[in-house]
C-alpha cells in the first residue's frame, strides 16, 4: 500500500503529512454535503494509507475540481489535487474508467451547469 | 604513504572549532572510529580556510582534503561558512578543471551534535580516497618522504 | 630560539589504553625546538599542573604543548597553569589524543603513531606562536533602548534601578507601545491600563532614563561598550519645553477628519494631537501630513489658542550624537496585514475586525466609550465569530507566517469571556486548530471560557465570510462534529499572525545583529542565550526576539537589562586576543576584508607612507578594531595581498600545522 | 582616430585640464606600442599612437598616476574602462585625479597573426582604420583588421565604454560572441586529458611574472608569490607543483574581479592561454551565482565577497 500512497505523492505532488488538520478545506467546499469523505479526512486517508477505501469511494467523481480547497489550504497541501491523484490511480487501472468516452455526448444536456464543464477542463489542464 | 606495500593516504581534515570540532570530539566520545589517515586541524571557522592551505597539503603529499564547518544558517560568525562555500565551490571547480580529481576535495558540514555523522563522513572519504590512490598530479616531488 | 616543554597526558587509561604515551613523548622529545618531554598520568590535576609549572622554570621554557583531551575541554585550565607560570597563556597548545585519536583507534601502534603526528602538528603551531595579550576597552556606562513599548520600559526600568544612565527612543509621541491599545490582560483581566501606565510615569520620572519620543535611530557606529548613536529627533511642531500637555490645541484645531492611528482608525481625530489621556511624555504632536497650516500656510489656530507659545511651525528634525555601551532592541511587533485573507472579507466589512481592533471596541477609552457595538452600523451585536490562526502556521509562498504567533489563543479566549460576561445574551464562536495554552493559569483560563462563559468552541477553519444585508455568512467546518457550518454572525474576529515591526530590519543592519528569516532576531544561542544577539552588546527585549506574551516579554526584558548591567558595571572589557591584524604595508585598502566582516570590525583610513626618493604617499589601508573582531578569519581569505592575517590562527601557523601532518 | 586622439591629448594639455596625458607610443617595432605619459604638446606629435597594436590596458597605470598628485588625463578603450571601474570600486585608483577619455575600440591586432598571414619584413605602414596596410622589404601589402584580431579580440566581450569624462567616436554594446566555448571544449575533456593540457601548458612556464605584473587586479601593494612570509612565496616554479600553484593562486586571487581583459594572455612570452582560468571561474560565477561582469559597475557586490544562504553546495566528485 506504500508504493500507492507514494504514486498519489508523486502524482499530484503533495506532501499530505503538511496538514494540520485546521479544516479550512472542508470549510470552504462546495460538494461537502456530497462526498462521504470531507477533503480534510481525504488528506488524512491518504497520509495513512487508506487508498482502498478511497478509490472505491464516489466522492472523488463528486469533487467540483473547484479548488477552493486548494486556494486556501494554509499548508499548501491542495486536498483538490490529491482527490485528482486517487481518480487518476482508479483510471489507471485496466477497464476501471468511471465513464467510457462514448457515454459522454449522452450525458450532456443544457442544463449542464457551466462550471461542471469548466471543472473538467482545469481537471485536464493543471 | 606505503605501509607494508599497501597504500595508506594521508587525510588533512580542517574542522571549525565550534560545529565540526566539537563534532570530531563527539565521535570519538561516542567511540565511533575512524581511520587514523585523518588528522584533524582546528581552524576557527570554515571560512578562515585559505585555498593555499589545501594546495600546501597536496604539495605535501596529502591525498585528500577535507573541510568541515557548521551547517550553513548555524555559523558561530553568522556567516563565515557561507562565505567557504562559495570559495570552495569555485576552487574545487578549478581544480577539476585542471585535471585534478575531483574526489580528492570534498566540503561537509557537520554541527557539534553530529559525531555520527563525522565518524562516517570521515569512512567514507578515506575509502574514496583509497580507492582513487596516491595523488600524483598535485605533489611536490621534492616533498615527498620515501 | 623557543624551548619547548611536551607533557602528555595519559588520562588515566583513556589515552593510554591505546596510545603508548611513553613512546609518543620519547618521539617528541626529538623535535626541533623541544627541550624537556614527559608523560603523566593526569596532567590536568593538580599534581600535573604543577609538574608542567615546575618544568617552565626548571627547562626556562617558552612554548608548552600538551597532548591531551579535547582543547574545548582543557585548553583555558592549561593556559591559565602556563600563565602563573610566568609564560604568556597563547604559549600554549593542545594535541587533541583523546576525543580525536584514542577514543577512536584500538590499534595501539596506530594510536600511537597518530598521536606523535598530532604531537608534530602542534610544536609546528608553537613554534610560530607569540605572546598575545588581550586588549581591553572601556566601557561607556550608559545604555540605549530601542522601542519605548514594555518591553522597552521595563528594560530601561531595571537598568536605571541598578544606576546605570538609560536612554528610551521610540518613533511614536509616547512610549507605551502595543499594550497601551490593549483593553485587558490575560489570564487575570486585569485592565493593561492600570498595570502599563504607572510603568510609565516611572520611567519618565526615573532621574536616570531619559525618552527620546517622536525619535528614530539613523546610524550605528561603533562596539560593544563604545557604540555612537545618531539620533533623529522628528518635528513635531511643538516645542517640547513649553507644551504643557493642556490639550486646549487638540480641542480647538479645525481638522477632524483624521484617521486617529491610535484607535486604528476606528474613529477620527485632530490634526494636532495627544494620542492617549496618559501619553508620556504627554505633549501635543502636528501630523503634517493632515495640518492645513503646513500645508497651505492658512489657519493657525494652535498656535493662537496655545497659551504656552509652544506650536513653531518652522520646527525641523534634528539630529542628536551619543554614546552608549549596550543597546538593547525593543522593537515589537505588529499584526499582519490582512488584504491577502480576501476570504474572511476584511477589506469589504467594517464589522470583520482583527482583535486588536476589539480591544479598541471593547476599552472605555475607545470609539464607542467601551461599548461592543458593530463598527458598521453601531448596533449590538448577537452573534460573534472569531478566528483563530489567521495567517499564522501558513506554508510557504507569500501568504501569512510559518510560525505559530503564540498569543492569539489566549486573547482569544479572554475576548470570548470577556464578551459573554457583559452581554449574555451574544453567541460567540471561536473557531480553532489547535489550542495552545501552555503557561500558568493559562489552560484554566481557557476552559473557563468554555465551561463557565459557554463559549463555544469548535475545531475547524472558517472557509468563507459573506457579508450580505447587513449580516455576515460564515462557512465553517466543524470537524469533530463532522459536519458543515453556517453561520449568520453580526460580527467576525480574526487573530492575526504577529510579525515584526517593520523598523526593525533596517536596524538591524546598522547594528548588524543578524536576523531569520522572518525578520525576528536571532539571539546568540537559543537556550542559552537567549537575550543577547550575536553581535557584542547588542540585547534582545520582548517580541522582536519572537512571538511573546505580556509576562513573557517583561521576563525577558529583565533579563536583558541583567545583561546590560553586567556589561555595564565592567569598566574594560577583556577582548579575544585571536584576532585579524592588517599589515599595513601590504594593505591595498581594497575593502574586500570589510565586506566580508560579520561584525563591521573593519575600517580604513589614508595614512602616509615613505615612498621612493623621499617623497610621500596617501595609501588607504584597512584598520582592524580588536575590540569588535570575534577571529572568525572570513577576512584572512578575502585578501589577495596576504595583508590580513588572524593571530592564534594564522597563515604560519597553519600552513605548519599541514607541513607536520604530511611529512 | 589617432589624430582625433592626438588632438584630444593636446587640448587636454593646453587648456590645463591635466598635466599629463596617458596613451600609447611606438616602441622599438612597429607592432611594439606601449603605453607612455606626455606631458608636452610635442612628445604627442612625435610619439602618441592609437592604432591597431594599442592592446596595452592603461588602467593599471592609473593607480600610480593618480596618486602623483596634478590631474593625469587618459585614453581608454572599452575593456580598459572595465578594469579602470573595478579598480575605483577597489579604492585603488584617485578618480579625482584623472580624466578619463573613452576610446572606442575596433579590436587589436596580433602580431603572430599577421606573421602567419605571411606579412614579414614590415618596415613600416598605416596600422588604422579596417584594413591595416603594411610597407615591407617585399612591397606593400594589406591585411583586413578582421582577419588580424588578437584571439581575445576575437571574443570581445563588449565594445561599451563604461565609464568615462568624454567620449571619442560611437559609444559600443556588449557582445556576445562565445568567448567560454574553449572553456567548455577544455570542461568537455576527462580529468587526464585535462591534466595533460595544463601540465603541457603550465611547464612552458618560466615564471617571468609578465601575466601578473600587467594584470590590472594583480595590483597587489605585494603579492604573496614575493613575500617570504606568506608561505608560499617563490621566485622561480621548481616542480610541477609550483608551476601549477602559481597559477590557480593568481586565478583565484583575481576571481570576482578579473574583467577578462586579456592581458595576461598577450604578454604571456609562452603563449600559456592563461584567460581560460580566468574565464572558467567567470563562466561557474555566472552560472552558479548569476551573471557578473567585474568592472561593469560600481556597486554590484563581488560574486565571493556575497552569498546566498540558498548557494548550492560544491559538487561532490563521489556519488555521495
């Protein structure tokens, strides 16, 4: 389990072990109500190596990639980029993407709210 | 140096008298050991070493210099090492550029606390310059004792 | 010619165990220069030491060396043997076959043979070694404090009470400093006021202090026990001698709209003003900066209503020069500023407020007359929400300071009860990381506010302020509970980290004590001397050492003037005579020794030198002060021409140190 | 150019703005030029020179000059002004004392150059402006002044005058040419093929001190190579130790401060391409600690009398 909590370090180039657990993360997240795992207990279950549960959990398809989290992170721990680094671990697994890119134009409606595509762009870009 | 046909360098270690001096102390405190190649001289801060110095210990017929001092941010003097480290980087630079090893100079901050540290800093160089023998670029024929 | 004495020390077995000391002071006696050499089985009792003394007059020796244990450990009690008798303590030195040979080797003939080269290395040293005397230099036994806050008072309080003259400069009208603004104090809520100001009336009366209000320090000269001050006096318009202090000017002066600086710009004031009731000294002060005389040379009004004559209008800044034996840096600080914090929303709503600017709300001698109205619209406020951390404990980049600003949670604390016991009827939340009370009665004054005061404390961050219709929306994590906040709160309190005050980096180069990277001083070694920089004579006081609360910084502040008075009773000081030492015929006063210089040790000057044919040349040369040099040799290096070399350690000396280890 | 310089000397003089002039004479041959002080109106009709073989750097002479009291007036061309900065930002030279006339500089010629060329037997010629003409035993013959570039002309540095009281002719820019590329060519090579190169070079030493005596930042009040006390004085190089020990000395005693102004190349009577370890340390000063240039201004700290407390350490040989 070492090697994942070090391929999430890697990936998203955060040291969770910086938290001090102030909870400004949680604070100032929008999907709070949505996510099982509230982004200061995210951090705290990367640091101690509960990947497992991570990866099989839904909020990190919930996450806004919003990155208010990241802004005001005192610590410069941006919880928003290792929710990023436990998708992309699911992702790299064979045959484990939560969408195929062909049920996506289904998916797509106009009541989509905008910042859901914005999100998915800064997902991909940063 | 040869003893008994194998080859024993001579080791000058410059130490700063308040982190790396204290440091040697405490190896030896600790019983850590060390090859007896090195012989240690106290200088008062990383920065009073000269370059003359150390080409005057190769001139000699030392194989290796070595120069210890606080940890930069914890100079006795404020600054004095970070005043050495920029000398010995250029020197060493220098040296290598002249063809000489690049192995035989080497800078390691070790505090008063480390004497671990210097015990195995101290290893670990003898070894290196073991292995890279006898200095022969940087020698003064005329100084060497046979 | 030398004569030099060998003893080595067997240290009971520590060194002979490995060291054969019979064969190591066999081999010495044959160097150069050596003309007596024994072993003994403890050199350093008192029977060795007189062995050794014994053998200087005996052999009429001039250079003793002993190979020993660590120099660090009996250098001092050999050079003091060696100096009663009769031969110059820096005559002496140590080959370290302890810590640095027989501790270290089991090979006894290995051991033995290191411990003969080392021996080598260290006649090689004494051969070159002169008699050194150490210098001395008088003390001026008078004291200056930096920042009349506290710390700066208490500091100058204890040095006059041991009779030393004391001078308090302070930038602002009065001393006083940061508790002045402070309501009450925790954990006892006592009112500052009542402590702080009679601290004050003492030190303007105290015959031996002397204030420099209004006043700034320009330049530093000089080393410990001999330091020259200039002093900038600023002009205050006012001429100190006459003003009485009667405030009548403050009361009439035509311009109100001023920021009053003092209530942090919560309320306004006079062009013309005394900052406090209790300022010391308490004279009236033009802000020129608001004046409409100095501006537009219209209105005049102080000047006629002011029966003393005292308003000139033509005032000038002046400089004054004097001398010093110790300063003493009483800086403090200030709260961060918080335009980088947008998410609290503080430069959007007046009644987002940091807590020093409670305290203001919250003092009978504040805006609102002590009572907490909010600043927007001077209403009650029901329900409070503070802040802990803001900008405190942040990770790198340029936003807040890494450091735990160590005072908020108590304030904290003491505002919630303070709040809770005059208006019951309010909620208070304090939002926390952690909560760091440690200290006397400190813990017990916390959990009286949650127990007693039902203040409710909850361990999150806020995330977000919206201020919206008059009230303020408050996004908050409570992360015990595990759920999500929100809160409509009437006002919001945020502790802002503390930092230094902004003077002191720049003054800190004039004294060039050094400072991390916060711009806190650094003290000369963090547990064991903590009020005293680095450099010679200069003292820390109070918070410009570090986060620090009021106990605290009064501890401290007694413990610098200690410190001073030590220096201070001294009428010489015994300077480290291993020092750098230009030889001015090599000089070629090209300053690179200077810039190297920790300590400002170095000083050049044109002297005259014979030149070829009878004339005479001006040469600049570099001048080395002993009484400040500490001997770390960074100049020794920095010049080319060899001119600058460090007695004890110098280019000789070391250079044959190497020649005997690589023989 | 000469006459404008000649002109200048002599309006300097008459108008008693200075006592005396600093510039440059023919010596005993045409390409021997060297520097000389007029003090009268016809010695700088008869002797002073400003051609294609003034390489000689004035600035050193400045220390002495300045401190003899009158007002010395001086011509420097563009790599003098460099070194003439660095050597007011050392105290050395009296600036109160001087009058500095920036030249600008088309680049110096070399001798060896132009023999090789196969120009010999000069008797004399015209040795301005950009081609060079030459009157030999053999007739006249001309060379480009491009093509007769002393090598550290060739990577001339700057042709910016930095300092000066007047100006004659354009005022230049800083160059860009690679002179590092034989450093990094020398870098490029194993430590024994290195070793091979200096000790081939450094044994063709024969210690006359020309490198040092022209330098303008060896200007020692006395170098610790003549003092008996410094340890590590010596005369003449008696091993290979000493002929390296001189060198790396020099270098490192002149590191920060040399302005690579090549003299130490040209008077070399050995031809030991001494610039590149003054420039190998001015290559690892710019790029460990950032770009310096000695000389270029009046204030910039020196490179080793500074640091950063973020300075890299000194590069380990080992893989430690």
């Amino acid at each position: 389990m070492n090697d994942a909590v070090e391929t999430v370090r890697r990936i998203s180039g955060v040291n969770p072990l910086k938290c001090m657990k102030c909870g400004k993360c949680t604070a100032t997240c929008p999907a709070y109500d949505e996510m099982e795992y509230h982004p200061h207990q995210f951090v705290d279950m990367v640091a101690n190596g509960r990947l497992e549960e991570l990866m099989g959990s839904k909020g990190i398809y919930l996450c806004l990639s919003c990155f208010a989290c990241v802004e005001r992170c005192p610590r410069n721990v941006k919880p928003g980029a290792l929710v990023e680094a436990v998708r992309l671990m699911v992702i790299r697994q064979q045959e484990q993407n939560h969408l195929k890119p062909q049920e996506i134009p289904a998916l797509l409606e106009e009541s989509l709210p905008q910042q859901a595509i914005t999100s998915a762009l800064r997902k991909y870009r940063r | 140096m040869q003893v008994n046909g194998q080859f024993q360098p001579t080791i000058v270690a410059f130490c700063c008298n308040w982190c790396s001096y204290a440091g040697a102390d405490l190896s030896g405190t600790n019983r850590l050991q060390y090859p007896a190649n090195v012989k240690i001289i106290r200088i008062p801060c990383s920065c009073r070493l000269n370059p003359m110095f150390i080409l005057r210990a190769f001139q000699r017929g030392a194989d290796g210099v070595i120069l210890c001092g606080c940890h930069p941010g914890d100079c006795h003097y404020t600054s004095g090492n970070y005043f050495a480290r920029r000398r010995m980087t250029l020197l060493f630079n220098m040296l290598e550029f002249l063809g000489i090893e690049r192995e035989r100079t080497r800078v390691e901050w070790v505090s008063a606390a480390e004497g671990a540290k210097f015990a195995a800093t101290m290893n670990d160089f003898v070894a290196t310059i073991t292995r890279l023998g006898e200095n022969k670029r940087l020698e003064d024929l005329r100084c060497k004792s046979k | 010619m030398q004569r030099i004495g060998v003893f080595v020390c067997w240290c009971g077995s520590n060194i002979a165990a490995t060291v054969d000391v019979e064969a190591v002071s066999q081999a010495l006696s044959h160097e150069a220069g050596v003309v007596f050499s024994t072993n003994y089985q403890y050199m350093c009792s008192q029977a060795g030491q007189e062995m050794i003394q014994a053998a200087i007059h005996e052999h009429r020796l001039t250079g003793v060396v002993i190979c020993s244990c660590s120099p660090r450990m009996h250098e001092n009690t050999f050079r003091k043997t060696c100096e009663r008798a009769g031969i110059n303590p820096y005559m002496v030195e140590i080959a370290n076959i302890r810590e640095q040979c027989s501790w270290i080797h089991k090979d006894k003939a290995v051991g033995t043979e290191k411990a003969i080269i080392l021996g080598r290395a260290a006649i090689a040293k004494v051969l070159l070694n002169a008699p050194l005397t150490a210098g001395t230099s008088p003390v001026t036994k008078r004291a200056l404090v930096i920042g009349g806050g506290i710390a700066g008072i208490q500091t100058a309080l204890d040095i006059a009470d041991a009779g030393f003259e004391v001078d308090i400069v302070e930038k602002e009208p009065t001393i006083g400093g940061k508790m002045t603004q402070i309501d009450k104090t925790f954990p006892t809520l006592d009112c500052a006021a009542c402590i702080l100001t009679p601290k004050m009336v003492d030190a303007a009366q105290n015959e031996k202090i002397k204030i420099y209000a209004y006043s700034q320090v320009e330049a530093v000269k000089g080393f410990v026990g001999n330091f020259t001050v200039t002093i900038r006096r600023k002009a205050r318009y006012v001429d100190e001698e006459k003003c009485t202090g009667c405030g009548l000017c403050t009361e009439k002066c035509p311009q109100k709209k001023v920021p009053n600086a003092f209530n942090l710009g919560l309320d306004t004031r006079r062009a013309i003003y005394i900052p406090f009731a209790q300022a010391v000294p308490k004279i009236a002060t033009i802000d020129a900066d608001y004046c409409t005389m100095l501006k537009t040379g219209k209105c005049g009004v102080c000047s006629k209503v002011c029966t003393a004559g005292a308003i000139d209008y033509h005032q000038q800044d002046t400089l004054i020069e004097e001398h010093y034996g110790a300063i003493v840096v009483a800086t403090g600080y200030n709260p961060i500023q918080l335009d980088q914090f947008d998410e609290f929303a503080y430069s959007h709503s007046p009644d987002v407020v940091t807590s020093l600017e409670l305290e203001r709300l919250m003092n009978a001698a504040g805006p609102t007359g002590g009572t907490l109205l909010r600043p927007s619209d001077k209403t009650h406020p029901h329900t409070l929400v503070f802040v802990q951390c803001v900008g405190s404990r942040c990770d790198g980049g340029e936003k807040g300071k890494p450091y735990c600003s160590k005072i908020c949670c108590m304030y904290t604390a003491k505002h919630a009860m303070l709040i809770r016991e005059k208006y019951p009827d309010t909620e208070v939340y304090v939002f926390y990381i952690d909560v760091r009370t440690p200290g006397k009665n400190f813990d017990e004054f916390y959990r009286r506010a949650v127990e007693e005061y039902g203040v409710h404390y909850i361990k999150g961050m806020v995330g977000k302020v919206t201020p919206q219709n008059g009230k303020l929306y408050v996004q908050a994590a409570d992360l015990l509970g595990g759920q999500q906040l929100k809160i409509e709160a009437d006002m919001v309190v945020l502790a802002a980290a503390i930092e230094p005050d902004k003077s002191a980096r720049p003054l800190a180069t004039m004294l060039t004590a050094s400072m991390d990277t916060n711009d806190f001083f650094t003290e000369a070694h963090p547990k064991l001397r903590p009020v005293e920089s680095p450099t010679a004579g200069i003292f820390l006081s109070g918070a410009c050492q570090g986060p620090k609360d009021i106990p605290e910084t009064v501890a401290q502040a007694g413990a610098a003037a200690s410190k001073v008075i030590g220096l201070l009773v001294k009428d010489h000081l015994v300077c480290n005579p291993c020092v750098a030492e230009s030889n001015e015929l090599m000089c070629n006063g090209c300053s690179a020794c200077e810039k190297v210089c920790p300590y400002g040790a170095i000083t050049y000057i044109d002297k005259e030198f014979r030149g070829p044919n009878r004339t005479t040349l001006l040469r600049r040369i570099a001048q080395v002060n002993p009484a400040v040099c500490q001997g770390c040799g960074a100049c020794t290096v920095a010049c080319p021409s060899g001119a600058m070399d460090l007695k004890g350690f110098s280019n000789g000396q070391i250079m044959a140190e190497v020649d005997a280890i690589c023989r | 150019m000469q006459e404008q310089v000649r002109a200048k000397a002599k309006a300097l003089l008459e108008s008693g703005v200075c006592d005396r002039i600093l510039a440059w004479k023919t010596g005993e041959f045409f390409y021997d030029v060297t520097p000389a002080v007029f003090t009268s109106v016809e010695e700088i009709d008869r002797d002073l020179v400003y051609n294609a073989f003034c390489g000689a750097n004035l600035s050193k002479y400045l220390i002495a000059e300045s401190r003899k009291g009158g007002k010395v007036g001086a011509f420097l061309k563009p790599c003098d002004t460099y070194s003439f900065q660095q050597l007011l930002k050392e105290h050395r030279i009296r600036r109160e004392n001087t009058y500095i006339v920036g030249v600008a500089c088309e680049g110096m010629a070399d001798i060896e150059t132009i023999r090789a060329a196969g120009i010999k037997g000069v008797t004399g010629g015209d040795f301005t402006g950009e081609t060079l003409t030459f009157e030999t035993l053999y007739g006249a013959k001309t060379m480009a002044r491009a093509e007769a570039l002393a090598e550290r002309c060739k990577f001339c540095k700057s042709k910016k005058l930095v300092i000066f009281d007047e100006l004659l002719g354009e005022q230049g820019e800083e160059q860009d040419v690679g002179r590092f590329d034989e450093v990094k060519r020398l870098e490029a090579m194993s430590d024994e093929e290195r070793f091979a190169f200096w000790q081939q070079e450094l044994s063709k030493c024969i210690r006359c001190n020309a490198c040092r005596n022209v330098c303008p930042a060896c200007s020692c009040e006395k170098c610790v190579f003549d003092n008996p006390n410094s340890g590590v004085e010596n005369k003449a190089a008696a091993s290979s130790f000493e002929e390296q020990l001189f060198h790396i000395i020099r270098a490192f005693h002149v590191a920060g401060r040399c302005t690579d102004c090549g003299e130490c190349s040209r008077v070399c009577p050995q031809h030991i391409p001494l610039h590149l370890l003054n420039r190998k340390f001015i290559k690892d000063i710019n790029e460990i600690y950032g770009p310096y240039q000695a000389g270029a201004d009046a204030d910039t700290r020196p490179p080793l009398l500074t640091y950063e407390t973020g300075d890299p350490e000194p590069r380990r040989g080992d893989a430690g």
